[in-house]
C-alpha cells in the first residue's frame, strides 16, 4: 500500500517514521538521498526529493546525522550517518516502539 501524503495529519505523523527509518539506516551503512527514497518506498512511503532533503539537512543540523561527500559512478554524492546523538535518539526511539506496539497488541 502506498501512503498519501495529502492530508497533513497522515503526513505529520509519517514524517516521524521516516526519520526513525533514516536513522536506522544511517546507523548501519553511509546512506545517500536517492538510496533512502528506494528503501522508504519499499516500505510503502512516497516521498519526493523535495521533502527528504530537507528532512536530512534538519536531522544533520540537529546533530543527528552527519555527512561526507564522496565520488560515486563518477557523480558527488552527499554520505549520510548517525552520530553518536543520533545512535542514542534511535537507542531511545527502540524503547517507545517497545512500549507503543505493547499497548496496541494488548
């Protein structure tokens, strides 16, 4: 099932997931824009450039990311990975989605 992103409500509440995804994966390889929006679409999110860019630039200035370009096939590409705040953010985030998906399976 693809997301819709129309309804701000739905979008607020995704965006969150989103950036828990990014922050899972950054934590386990260097990751780059195009590389996040295959792996979020392949969880069902359509999510445009002009939203995840931004979403990564405000995750990387809250200190939760940080980056390195680097030449790949002969193109720039802007490297994504967690810091140390952005391991002990997702470190924290396991314990809600614990404690969350507890109460709803109840």
């Amino acid at each position: 099932m693809t997301l819709s992103y129309s309804n701000k409500v739905f979008r607020n509440l995704f965006l969150g997931f989103i950036r828990l995804h990014i922050l899972y994966h950054a934590s386990k390889e260097p990751v780059f824009g195009l590389s996040m929006m295959q792996e979020l679409e392949r969880h069902g999110y359509q999510i445009s450039p002009g939203t995840l860019y931004p979403i990564l630039h405000q995750m990387e200035s809250n200190g939760f990311l940080w980056s390195e370009k680097k030449v790949a096939n002969g193109k720039m590409r802007k490297y994504y990975r967690t810091t140390d705040e952005g391991n002990q953010a997702l470190s924290l985030s396991y314990d809600k989605i614990r404690e969350l998906c507890d109460e709803i399976i109840e």
